[in-house]
C-alpha cells in the first residue's frame, strides 16, 4: 500500500472578506492537523467568494497576490502540499480564474487557468475572465495531481488528457451553484447530477477524484451545494459531506492507481 492523507475543504465563505475566509480555511484545515496530510484542496473562489465586484476591483496580481502567500504559509506550517482552489488573477489587463499548487515548503510549483467558462443558463463567467488554454499536472512529492476548476467537470477530454499527462489524483475546486429560489426537488435532482459527474470521473479516469465545493447562500440569489467528496478509481464515494461547512478526509492508497495504470492503459486508448 502506498497511503497519502487528503483533506477536502467545504465552507461557505463571506462575500470579498479575504482576511476572514484566509481564517476559517486555516481553522478547518487545523482541526485535522493531527492526521497525515498530503494533500489539501479548497474549493473555488475561497477567498472572496462569487462576487462580480470582487472579481473586477480586488483581484490578485498573476502570483496570487496575498492570498496565496497565505496559503503559502499555511502549507509550510502543516506541512502540506495545497490546491489553492481558485483566485483572481490579473495579468496584462485579462483577468484569469486561477488555481494554484503549492508544496510543503510553501513553494508555488504549478498554476492552472479555468478552461472552460460557465456562460449558460444565466452564467457569465466570459464577461469577467479570460480562458486558460494550459492541460495542468502539478508533480507532487507523493503523487502527480491534475488541476481542473468546477465547469471543467462537464468536458471528460479534459481528464482524459489529465491522464494522459501522468496525472494519479485530480482535484476539482468548485463553486457548484443553483439558483437559491429554486424547488427543493429542483435543489435534490441537482445534487444527484453532481454526485453522478463526481463518480463518472473518478471511474472513467481510473484516479482519485476530489471536489471541494463553497456551500449555502452565496449573496441572496446563489445557493452552493456542497456535497464535496472523494472518489475512488471504482468511482465509490469514499468520503463526502452534506450542506454544511466541514473538512472531508480520507486515506486512499495509491498503488490501486498504479495498479490500475499498469493492467488498463486507457489513457493510451481512443
């Protein structure tokens, strides 16, 4: 067995308050400090939250800004490799969705930039940001991660190349969202799909798949769905939360990924 740590990350942060969603991350991440941690992935837009105004007057400069020296940080302090989850990033006047990887030693060793864009049904993701163009595979000291950002989880090409880049785990920061005025059964059938999306890339992949997903109301009309979790390379939910805020964690074994590699090279396969 080749065992790794993973702590998802699950809250519902306050709208553009930096400083106090840099907190209540830290405290989550804190209160499973005593347990092996390998990997820490927080979900999409953590630090600010979905905020037009955020996202167009206080984004970061194309290093993360402070927010991700914070996390630089915290990384170093418990010892941990990250998936910054994802911030604003301005670099030559295009604002960019970016999820950065940082080490145990606080060292950014990988960025990726959300691909594709949620333009649809009221989305308007286009308007805010420009899309990354970049397949990404942060190369941890345990095991190599695919990066991918929340809509990124409705295009199975892109994990196909995730793969096919030697990526073993991938991880999905998320800010997967409905409309809060919506029927609970609407709300229900909606979290079904998700958790359906979650264990389709899991199995198809043949990896660990981890969302980290924002939760409750976001403002007065979005409402998160949570429902972070851990999948399996069977697609099995080995870990998940519900609707509220919480750390997921869970200790996978990656030699049944490696396993997996050696008896069905899909990634070499059409």
């Amino acid at each position: 067995m080749v065992k790794a740590g993973i702590l998802s990350v699950q809250y519902n942060p306050i709208i553009g308050n930096k400083k106090g969603n840099i907190e209540k991350v830290t405290e989550i991440i804190h209160q499973y400090s005593d347990r092996q941690l390998d990997l820490v992935v927080l979900p999409e837009f953590f630090s600010t939250g979905i905020s037009d105004e955020a996202f167009m007057n206080s984004p970061e400069d194309e290093k993360g800004g402070n927010t991700i020296m914070e996390m630089r940080a915290v990384a170093k302090r418990y010892k941990t490799n990250i998936i910054a989850g994802s911030v604003v990033t301005l670099e030559d006047g295009n604002r960019y969705n970016t999820s950065f990887a940082i080490n145990r030693e606080g060292n950014v060793i990988a960025e990726y930039r959300k691909i594709h864009l949620y333009n649809f049904a009221g989305g308007n993701e286009d308007k805010s940001f420009t899309p990354g163009n970049k397949i990404v595979v942060a190369d941890f000291d345990f095991a190599k991660v695919g990066m991918s950002i929340c809509f990124d989880i409705k295009f199975p090409m892109h994990y196909k190349k995730l793969i096919q880049a030697g990526a073993e785990i991938i991880a999905s920061p998320s800010a997967w969202i409905t409309m809060n005025g919506f029927s609970e059964q609407v709300k229900s059938d909606f979290v079904k799909t998700w958790h359906a999306m979650n264990m389709t890339r899991a199995s198809e992949t043949l990896t660990y798949f981890i969302t980290s997903n924002l939760v409750g109301l976001n403002g007065k009309e979005l409402f998160a769905v949570g429902n972070s979790m851990i999948c399996d390379p069977m697609g099995t939910v080995i870990a998940g939360a519900d609707t509220y805020e919480s750390g997921v964690y869970a200790e996978i074994d990656l030699s049944i990924v490696r396993d997996f590699k050696r008896l069905y090279p899909i990634a070499e396969m059409d």
